[in-house]
C-alpha cells in the first residue's frame, strides 16, 4: 500500500509503498477514506525539536482520519466490515494506574498512531478495535476525518464549568476556531479569538460568532476596554503554541483564572512564573481526548447540528501532499484533508 512515511530523521515526508498490516485477533483493518493534517504533523514534517525528541522513526505519519471498515479480527463484536469509522489515536493498556482507574488517556506508556505506532496516512491502517470509533449517519467522512482534533476542543473546553464566563482564545488556527465554536455551545458570555495571521482572522470571523482580535492591527486591551472587560477573562484556552501569546493570557486572564494550555510550542519557552503565582491562575494542559467519554460528546454536539465542515477549506489527493504542508506552514488554511480513496 501507499504511505507517507517519515523515514529519515530530517525534513519532509516520503510518499513510497509499504506492506499493508494485517489484524490480529482484536484488531480491525480500515481503508482510510480522508485524513486530516494536524500541526503536529507539521511538528513533524519541518522535524522541529519537539518532533526530534518525540518521534520515531521510521514511522508512517498521521493521526486524524476516517475510512471503511474492511475486516476484523476474529474476537472482534463491536464493529463489523463495511462500518464508517474514525478512531482514537492513543493506543493504551490496562495495566496501570491511571487506566485502571478509568483513565486510559492519561495511560504513561501511551503509544500515538503517526508518532511512535504506525500512522493514518496510507491506503490502510490497523487498531485495536478498542480504539475504533463508529460514525454515526449524520457525519461524513469528510468531517469524520477531524473529530480527533475537534475532540480535544471539546475535551477543553469541557474541563471548566464556562457558562456565562468571559473567554480568551489565543490562536485562531483548527483548534482555535473548534474551541470558539465548542464555548458558544457551551455557554460562554463574551468570547474573545487573536490571531496575528491575516488568512485566519478573515476565516475566524467568517465561521465562528467570537470577537476575533488581528493582533497585527489591534490591541487586546482596548478590545477589553470595548466590552468593558475590567479585570480580565475568567476563562483562557491557548492553542497557538507561541510564548508571545502565553505571556498574554498571565497579563489578560483575571486574579485565581483558570487557563487550559493546547498549543504546542516548538521549543522549550520562557514565562513569568512570579506573575502565574500572585496571580493565582490555575492550569490544565490538555493532552488527547477523554477515553471515550469526550468521543460520544463530540458526536452529540455534531448530531445536534454543529456543522464542522466549514472548518475544511481545502482538500488535496494524497499525492499533493507538498503543497497541503506548504499551505499549512504559512497558516493559509483552516483543516485541509487528503482524499486516500479517489
Ligand atoms: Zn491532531
């Protein structure tokens, strides 16, 4: 089968034909329909120092899909050839303590497809069928490609009680735009979106209803000034990974706030822990999804007619894989997808 596989520890990807893995007992194949290019995989693909330190290789990358079930492994009940599906990307065990305290997402010796357990960009991947999600009829495959990285908004966003707080995201990339649209629904007062790139303030406002800041432009304090936002947001979600946008939130959000931390810096960064401390904030990082409860949330916010499929404005044959990762580099898109089916 064809993969994109990163097979040196250097820059770039190979496209280049692997063996197509075969299920074991409680595994199940799935030809992959779309996947869907996170930055992460950007992490990955520019070989920046988080992904030096992280990354196995070789490895055939990605982590965000959807496919057609096409056989299950002979203990399998759960689902069955021909099934929709998309999966969780956190491969876990059993044996210790977080998982057996119902935690599989906090399992220490978690294994992520398209990082250090083979990936989703091929023709073919294989998962424990544990880890297999069913979509239901009022998901495509397109938007089935993106639940993961939607999953961990509503992961997020569902780690504080946010009804009738004011929020700051700062990032208006995927994420970002997936956490306005989660807080909305969530009940949130004012929500406030920065971003500093011009493609991604003009796609903010056109697919959330947040007051999206251009920080090339404007000046966040004056915008807390218009809405007459006194003390600071109650609430703040960082999803850019930028230390610039960090230090913004310890300035912006109010005495004893709470702050969820998403983005993923590319390198070790600096931060007034003094300002953190008389502060009193509160932190949360927030790896992966819920197993599986944020999955089954995710699904319901879907089905009860949140529409994601504004957030894909480009799809691309994996083929073009280049010019998806050119794009993504410069922020020039929302999700892009790569079609593995046509
Ligand atoms: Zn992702």
């Amino acid at each position: 089968m064809k993969a994109l596989v990163k097979s040196q520890p250097e820059p770039g990807l190979e496209l280049t034909e692997v063996d197509r893995p075969i299920p074991k007992d409680d595994e199940v194949l799935i030809k992959i329909s779309y996947t869907s290019i996170c930055g992460t995989d950007n992490h990955i693909y520019k070989w920046d120092k988080w992904a030096q330190n992280t990354v196995k290789v070789p490895n055939i990358i990605g982590h965000e899909f959807s496919g057609i079930v096409e056989q299950v492994g002979s203990s399998v009940e759960r689902i069955s050839v021909g099934d929709r599906v998309t999966g969780e990307g956190h491969i876990v065990k059993s044996d210790n303590r977080s998982s057996r305290a119902g935690r599989f997402h906090l399992d220490s010796h978690t294994q992520s497809i398209g990082i250090t357990y083979p990936g989703a960009f091929a023709e073919y991947i294989v998962l424990p069928a544990f880890n297999v999600i069913k979509l239901k009829d009022d998901c495509s495959l397109e938007v089935g490609s993106i639940l993961d990285p939607f999953g961990n908004a509503v992961h997020a966003v569902g780690s504080f009680n946010v009804i009738g707080e004011d929020v700051l995201v700062t990032g208006a990339g995927p994420i970002g735009l997936m956490l306005a649209i989660v807080l909305e629904r969530a009940g949130a007062n004012r929500i406030v979106l920065t971003d500093i790139n011009p493609y991604r303030v003009k796609l903010a406002k056109e697919v959330t209803n947040a007051r999206v800041v251009d920080m090339s432009s404007e000046d966040l304090a004056d915008v807390m000034d218009e809405l007459t936002m006194v003390e600071g947001f109650d609430i703040s979600f960082e999803a850019s990974g930028s230390p610039q946008a960090f230090n913004q939130i310890i300035d912006a959000t109010i005495m004893g706030g709470r702050v969820a931390i998403i983005g993923i810096p590319s390198e070790p960064m600096e931060v007034d822990w003094s300002k953190i401390i008389f502060k009193a904030l509160t932190f949360k990082a927030i790896y992966g999804r819920e197993m599986f409860d944020t999955w089954y949330k995710s699904k319901a916010i879907i089905s009860s007619g949140t529409d994601l499929s504004k957030l894909i404005t480009h799809k691309f044959r994996y083929t073009d894989f280049e010019q998806a990762f050119e794009l993504i580099d410069k922020g020039m898109s929302g999700k892009i997808i790569l079609d593995w089916a046509n």
